[in-house]
C-alpha cells in the first residue's frame, strides 16, 4: 500500500559527529580547577593595630628566604619535618609553656579546648613559587592531619566522611590559622 | 582451507555495519560536552602549576576568577621578554589593571555571589615571589579576600 520509501544513507552522521567533537575538543579545556584555598587578611586600619599583641608563644614563623631555605620558629629545617613540627604545635601535646596556649570553648553545646596558636608564613620576593606552594601545602597537610586524628577521637570517622555539621565543628575546634604576612622589603628584587 | 568446513566456496565477507559507528561517536562527543568546559581565554603565558597534595577543587567555578602568572609563550617572547607578566582576560596587564578587572568580574555576577567570589591565582612554578606578593596585596586593597593557589595533586595530568 505505502510507497517504499528510500532509505536515507546515514554513514555520513558519523562524519558530521567527528566534526563536531573535534570542535569540542578543541574550544573546552578540562575542568582542572583545585587547588588550596586561602582567606587574605583584610587591609589594616591604622587604629586597629592591636593585632601584634599577640603572645609570643602563640605565633611560630615560618620563614622562606630567597634561597628557598625553610625556617621555622628560628632554626633552619627540612620541608619533610615541617608538618610534624606544626602539628605539635597546633596540638600541644604536652601542655608545654613554650607551645601556644588553648582556650575553652563551647562549639555546639559542647566545650573544646582549642588552640589559640598561629602560624604567620613569610616569604622573600625572590621565593621561588613552587617552594611557596610546597611549604603552604605541608601546613595545610599538618591542619588536615590534626582534624582527621580529632574527627576519629570525636565521631569516630575520618574528617571528610562526617556531615556538614560535623565538618564545621571540627573546623572551629581545629582552626586553620595560617596568616600571611606582609611582604618583607627586603630590597633585592 | 576454510575452518569451518564450508564446502560452498563462499568468498564474500558481509559489510560490516557503520550504522553504529555515529552512535559511538555521539557518545564520545557528550562525554566532552559534559566533562569540559569553554575555554573563555587564550594563554598567552606558559602556565605550569605546582604540585600540592591537599589541593581541594572549587566547588563554584562560575564564581572565580581567573589570574595567570608566568612567563610569555614563545610567539610573545619577542615583545615582552621573558619576564613574568600577569594576563588577565586576554591580554597582558600589570599590577594596576588588577583593581579595574576585579572589579569588572565582580560586576558580572549577581548581588548574592559577590562575597563568593574566588580570585584563581595561576601562577607559574617558576615565578618568583616578589610578583605574588605585589598581586596579594593589590587584591587585599581591592578587599577581595577569598583567593586560591590553583595547584595540581601529583601524578594527575596537568
């Protein structure tokens, strides 16, 4: 009854689909954006400069000269040892003097002493970047590793496994304090 | 000499169909659709990010903006050296153009998004500090705060 009608020759679809993923292919690039986050601190006004009474032992500084040589505190130190070195100071095992003081504080009905310690990051203007990156990447190593080993202690899980909720109280208990301060002028460029 | 022990002495192979063959590209295609994105800019600096193994992605790609940092592609050294240099959008700028970027990509989101922003410092592993710092600061006075060193964990390609 119906006119046979002719079949309609498809192998060229494959050609125009080619064509087109070429063109994808070329105009997107892949979605590679991570990296490690930071908060700057604000731009200081002049009255507000009560920021350097802050207690000698609650501020270690880490120092990255122009040789890309690591100082932490004030005694030169290996990249590999650095993370262990922060920890115990955010943590203060030992409730030792000489490691930041913790304060009380009540998150979510809860108290939790928590570290009252910064880490103040300094650099030369002729750091090399990669050498920047890498000391950034050991203190957040340190912080991440110090909320782990509290999110395991509290809820029994490790930290990026817990609720949101629960990822903030661990946040506020184990703050990631890394200030970075002001450019040294150091003269050389 | 047939294995199947044919006797018809049958030498035509069927065609193989090519109808799939579309459908398979078809899905190859929206493979790249759904995994990539618009390349909004072209690099005009040679961009190596450094390796770092807490690197977290962004959760909102459309709130950030992008700052590269490095020294010029090949077809650029001629005219501006090797130098690092700061490329925003499209072109080569310095540390006082920041101000007038941020806010331009600021203008373009919503009210809401603002305080989201993200600036995406890409930065070359080679660059030296000082650069850096001068594009920190100028992004302190400009009070946008919230910034992230893209960076690519290891052994992932670029």
């Amino acid at each position: 009854m119906a006119k046979k009608t002719p079949e309609i020759n498809s192998s060229s679809t494959a050609d125009i689909a080619f064509l087109l993923l070429c063109y994808f292919l070329m105009t997107t690039t892949m979605g590679d954006q991570s990296g490690l986050q930071r908060r700057l601190p604000p731009i200081p006004d002049k009255e507000t400069a009560q920021d350097q009474k802050v207690n000698r032992r609650n501020i270690v500084i880490v120092r990255i000269n122009s040789a890309d040589k690591l100082f932490a505190g004030n005694e030169a130190m290996d990249i590999s040892l650095l993370k262990d070195k922060m920890k115990e100071f955010l943590s203060n095992p030992a409730d030792s003097p000489e490691l930041p003081e913790k304060e009380e504080k009540e998150i979510e009905g809860k108290k939790y002493m928590v570290s009252k310690g910064v880490i103040s990051l300094q650099n030369d203007r002729g750091t090399s970047y990669q050498a920047y990156i890498a000391v950034q990447n050991e203190l957040v190593k340190a912080v991440n590793e110090l909320r782990d080993e509290f999110s395991m202690r509290e809820f029994g899980r490790r930290f990026h496994l817990l609720s949101e909720d629960q990822q903030d109280i661990v946040k506020k208990v184990v703050p990631q304090n890394i200030s970075e301060a002001e450019p040294k002028d150091t003269g050389k460029k | 000499m047939s294995k199947f022990g044919g006797s018809r002495n049958n030498k035509s192979v069927p065609g193989i169909s090519s109808g799939s063959l579309s459908d398979i590209v078809f899905m190859l295609l929206f493979f790249f659709m759904v995994t990539t994105q618009m390349r909004e800019t072209e690099n005009k600096v040679i961009v190596k990010l450094p390796e770092a193994t807490e690197a977290a992605k962004l959760e909102r790609k459309d709130l950030s903006a992008n700052i590269n940092i490095g020294s010029p592609t090949r077809q650029y050294q001629a005219m501006y050296g090797t130098d690092a240099r700061i490329q925003l959008n499209d072109s080569f700028k310095t540390i006082d153009d920041i101000r007038d970027f941020i806010a331009s990509e600021r203008d373009a989101m919503s009210e809401a998004d603002r305080s989201l922003m993200t600036v995406n410092l890409r930065v070359d592993e080679d660059v030296r500090m000082g650069i850096v710092s001068d594009v920190k600061q100028e992004l302190r006075r400009c009070s946008a705060l919230k910034i992230m060193y893209a960076s690519r964990k290891p052994g992932g390609d670029k």
